[in-house]
C-alpha cells in the first residue's frame, strides 16, 4: 500500500522532469514556453511538498505569472509569425549531443548525492530540535516575513534596489528607436 | 517502494538542473536558451528548499530566503535578457544565438 505523500510526490516528480525534457526536444518555440509552463508548476508543487508553501505560492506568482508571460511577450515581439512558425526554422545541435550533456552532468550528481552521507536527522535527533520525517507543516509566510526583516535585512534592501535599477535598465534598454531620436535632436 | 527522503527531491533537483544545461547547449533560439536557464536556477532552489527541509533546525527558513533571493534575481534576469534580445532583434533580425557574430574578426 503506497502512502499518497509517495504517490504525489512521485506525480509531481513526473510532472516536473518530462517537461523539463519537453522543453529540450521540442521545436516550436512557443511548445518551449508551454513545456516550461509545465515544469515551473511541478516545481511549485514539489515546494508546497517541501513544507515551504510561502515559495510555492511565490514560484506561481512570479515565475508562471512574470516571467512566464515575459517569455511569450519576447517570443511575438522577436518573430514574425511566432503562432504558424515554420517548424523546421529553428536550427539547433542534434538533441542527442543535449542529452549526451545531460545525462553525464546527471550522472555525477547522481554519484554525488548517493555518495554523499547527508546529515539528515534520525526520529531521535527530534528531541534536539532537528526534524526528520512529515511533520505538521505549519504556514512558512511569517517566518520568512520575520527573518527578512532582521538577519536578512540587508540582502533585502540591496535586492529592492536592484530590482528598481533593473526595471528602470530594461526599459531604457529595451525601448525603441534610440538612433532616430539622436539624429533628430 | 521506499519513504520519500532527502535524497529523492535532490535526484528531481539535479534531473531539472542536467536537463536546463542540456536545453542551454542544445538550443539557439536565444529565448529559448533563457528557458533552460530558469531549468537550472529552478534545480538550485529546490536543492536549497530539500535540504533546509531534511538538515535544518525546526523553525529556521535560511535555505528558502535563498530560494526566495533566487527567484527575485531570475525575475530580474529574465527582464534584462529579454530587453537585451529585442535590441539584438531590432539590430539583426534574428534571434539566433549563432547569427550574432559582429563581434568576431
């Protein structure tokens, strides 16, 4: 009798790394963007399995609602015809040589993580304040709400001021027509 | 079949991160290649969210306010690389990583 946490997380597991192959065989650029639609999601699910439902929430939020639209937005502004895209336009290495590349990365995180004798805590190691199996997943926003304003305040201010500066460069950078606007002035 | 542990969601953690490398060897669409590149910051976040799960003390987040850092800095590279590629667009037409070859002798 397999317990459901297994079957989910099995599920998601799935869920997530077809995808992620979904997004190095397909051709048309748009499937990309779907295919990577769909790993984003199994990620966000694997991090709500993970206790952590405050980045779950955020992954949604950002990746699959920023970034994710982002993508598309590049997508129709960078080709013609970016729905009736002739297939065979994209040229690309054989998808061999990519999962040649992938499978031998794989293979020495595998024998990395196998091999390595994680710290991981025992039932035991409970009562010194150390977690092991399921627990009682209690919500993770305020905590991670608390810790950004005390030990991770200054990695917070200096990434909301780099965020300012890169919306402000994207746009600069990405808006149209600089020269004409120089050789009129 | 065996209890899910640490070392399950590292094995999905490290698939994600091979096959992003793989996806950014492979491709050259530009935007496509970007794609891949959310593949491997996805596969360190998850690293980071596992192991602050199995290892860490009860009540400390600090490996997901490395994923939380992570996700803001992908969002912010994804926005500059974005706009760095419709200027490549507008300059030569395309997107392919190999046509933007200006620079060589």
């Amino acid at each position: 009798m397999l317990e459901f946490e297994t079957i989910v997380f099995y599920a998601l597991a799935v869920a997530t790394v077809i995808p992620a192959l979904g997004v190095m065989m397909a051709k048309d650029i748009v499937r990309v963007a779907f295919w990577l639609l769909a790993s984003l999601s199994g990620v966000a699910g694997l991090f709500i399995m993970l206790d952590a439902d405050f980045l779950g929430v955020t992954q949604v939020l950002v990746y699959i609602g920023g970034i994710l639209v982002l993508i598309l937005f590049g997508i129709m502004m960078t080709h013609r015809d970016p729905v009736l895209m002739d297939a065979g336009e994209e040229r690309r290495r054989s998808p061999f040589t990519g999962l040649a590349v992938t499978l031998v990365t794989f293979g020495a995180l595998l024998g990395v993580i196998i091999g390595t004798g994680w710290n991981t805590a025992t039932a035991g190691d409970q009562s010194r304040g150390l977690r092991s199996g399921p627990l009682a997943s209690e919500p993770t926003a305020a905590p991670i709400g608390k810790a950004l304003l005390t030990d991770y305040v200054l990695p917070f201010e200096i990434v909301s001021v780099l965020l300012l500066v890169v919306l402000c460069g994207a746009a600069y950078i990405a808006r149209r027509g600089r020269d004409e606007e120089a050789s009129n002035a | 079949m065996p209890d899910i542990g640490l070392n399950a969601y590292l094995l999905v953690a490290a698939a994600i991160f091979s096959v992003g490398l793989g996806v950014v060897v492979v491709r050259r669409n530009a935007i496509a290649v970007l794609c891949g590149l959310e593949l491997i910051l996805n596969g360190a976040a998850l690293n980071f969210v596992a192991l602050n799960r199995y290892t860490g003390p009860v009540g400390r987040v600090d490996g997901q306010m490395f994923a939380v850092f992570i996700i803001i800095l992908a969002a912010a590279e994804a926005a500059i690389a974005l706009a760095i590629l419709l200027n490549l667009y507008q300059m030569t037409n395309t997107v392919q990583i190999d046509e933007a070859d200006s620079l060589r002798n």
